[in-house]
C-alpha cells in the first residue's frame, strides 16, 4: 500500500513540476507585454495602451481583388489601399468610405503601397520584388506603371513570398521593405526617393532579428513612426503588430485576436497597416475588410511605481 502511494504521490508531483514548465513556456500574453512595457520604459510607444476598435468592421464595396497594402497621404488627409488581381489603388476617407477607384497597368502582384511626399507613392511587386515610384495626380482613375521609375531588387525570390510591407522615413530618405517569408527579411534602402538610383545604400537588417527574436511567422505590413524612429511590423499569420525601436528592439505588441480591442472576431488576414494624424491606426484585411482603431488612454513613460 506504501508503494502504490509513493508511486502516486510521485507521478503527481512529476505532473505538477510538468504543469508548471508548461505554464511557464505558454506565457500570458498580457503579462509579456507589460514585462516589454517594463524593460522599454524609458522608450515613447505607439502600440502601448488601451487601443478600442472605433466602430465596425467595415467591408469595402465589392470591387474584386483582395486588400494587400495601406497607407496615409499627408497631403490629401486621405487613405491609399492597394488591391491585387485586377491591380488598383483605392482612396479612401478615415471611416473607410472609398472616394475614387484608380486602376493600375504594369504591374502584376501589388503587395505593398507608401506614400513618399506630395503626390508621389511607391508600391511593390510581390513576385518580381520590383518598387514603382509614380504620382497620382487629383482626379486620375488609371495609372500605368510600366513607365514609372522602377527599382528591381531580386533579392530572394520565391514566388509568391516576397515583398509584403513598404514603410518611409522621409526625414532621412529611408525606404524599409518587408520579404514575407522562407525566409523573412527587413531591408533598408538608404537615400531612396524614388526618382534616381544614384547614392542607394541597401542594407538586410539581420541584426535587428537578434535583438528582438522575431516570434512573427510572416511579415505582412509596415509603417514607420516618424515622431519616434520606430518601425510597427504586421503579421498576418501571428495575428500580431510588433513595435521595434530604431535599433531592432522589441518595444510592444498589439494581439489582433478577437477579445482585444473590442474586436469580437479575430482580423482574418491583416495585409496593410497605417497611422492617421491624430494617432489612429488603421488596417486592412484580405479579402476587403477595414478597421479603424483609437487609443483610449496615455501611458506613462516613465516607472509605473
């Protein structure tokens, strides 16, 4: 009897020391980020705060296509979203309403769009990981693209898992670019403007990997943070935007699960990320969903105390 005990007694604590590894490994999601929030203090962030949806999932009008790219014109105080197959380019107000359909020729697999400055954009090629730099002028609702200023890269190519995310820093002429997946990659493309080739510095930042350990299983979007030098990274298949510092660091993160952020069901395929000038974030979902989120509170930058 003695035996049958001890027997027990020592598979029971062998699966209390195996539920307290497990619990360990599968850390709250909630705890980590405060655990984040703790270690980059001192650092000002984007993602870190109560975030609130701002009111429904819109769907967009149906125009065939999917949703892969968004991005915020400073100058027309307008969204930008990009759609694939067929091409085009769809402006948007802040609440998601479409104002004007652009249809595109020349390219193939529009993955990726960034506003550079005034009237001018970028977008992305996904399969031939090519860049088009081109204006869209008031009014216009066809572009072709073929004759733009062009940059092909080929760096990495393997069909359709190239190029997904397009973020600028105008301030330093800096162009960072998203490779989706086997493998995943950021890249900076030093003096980029999207009007010459001269003084082009391209750099893989294989560093920042080593200073965040990117848990994201793809790259899906980007949008540089101007005020701050941080750079948010979408995942659509890890459900999640990451907030990295200037030097690769892991700041924040935001869940696009359903229960966070008063979303009732998960962001299905989050393909394009952007900020208002009031500090909204916008995202775009495939197939044609769109989301507006504010932030509800501040947060210290300093010790929580």
């Amino acid at each position: 009897m003695r035996k049958v005990t001890r027997r027990f007694l020592l598979f029971g604590g062998f699966c209390l020391c195996g539920l307290a590894i497990v619990s360990l490994l599968d850390w709250d999601d909630q705890l980590l980020n405060r655990f984040v929030k703790w270690r980059h203090s001192d650092h000002h962030s984007t993602l870190q705060g109560r975030w609130q949806l701002h009111s429904a999932v819109k769907s967009l009008p149906a125009t065939g296509g999917e949703l892969s790219g968004l991005t915020w014109s400073e100058k027309t105080q307008t969204l930008f979203a990009v759609r694939n197959k067929p091409a085009a380019i769809l402006e948007l107000d802040r609440d998601g309403r479409l104002l004007r359909t652009i249809n595109v020729a020349g390219v193939s697999d529009p993955e990726a769009i960034v506003w550079l400055d005034g009237d001018r954009f970028a977008i992305a090629d996904e399969r031939n990981q090519t860049l088009y730099a081109f204006s869209i002028d008031p009014g216009v609702t066809a572009l072709d693209v073929s004759k733009a200023h062009h940059l092909s890269l080929g760096i990495e190519l393997n069909g359709n898992k190239g190029f997904e995310g397009l973020a600028y820093d105008r301030n330093k002429q800096r162009l960072y670019v998203a490779k989706e997946r086997e493998p995943q990659r950021l890249y900076v493309l030093g003096g980029y403007t999207g009007t010459t080739r001269d003084q082009l510095n391209i750099q893989r930042l294989d560093d920042w990997q080593g200073r965040s350990n990117f848990f994201m299983s793809d790259f899906s979007g980007l949008q540089f943070v101007a005020q701050t030098g941080h750079l948010l990274v979408l995942s659509d298949e890890s459900s999640l935007l990451v907030e990295l510092s200037g030097f690769g660091e892991l700041i924040a993160f935001m869940e696009l699960d359903s229960g966070f952020l008063g979303l009732s069901e998960a962001v299905p395929q989050a393909e394009g990320v952007t900020l208002g000038p009031e500090g909204d974030l916008f995202i775009v979902s495939e197939p044609d969903l769109f989301y507006r989120f504010t932030k509800t509170d501040q947060v210290q930058t300093g010790d929580d105390g």
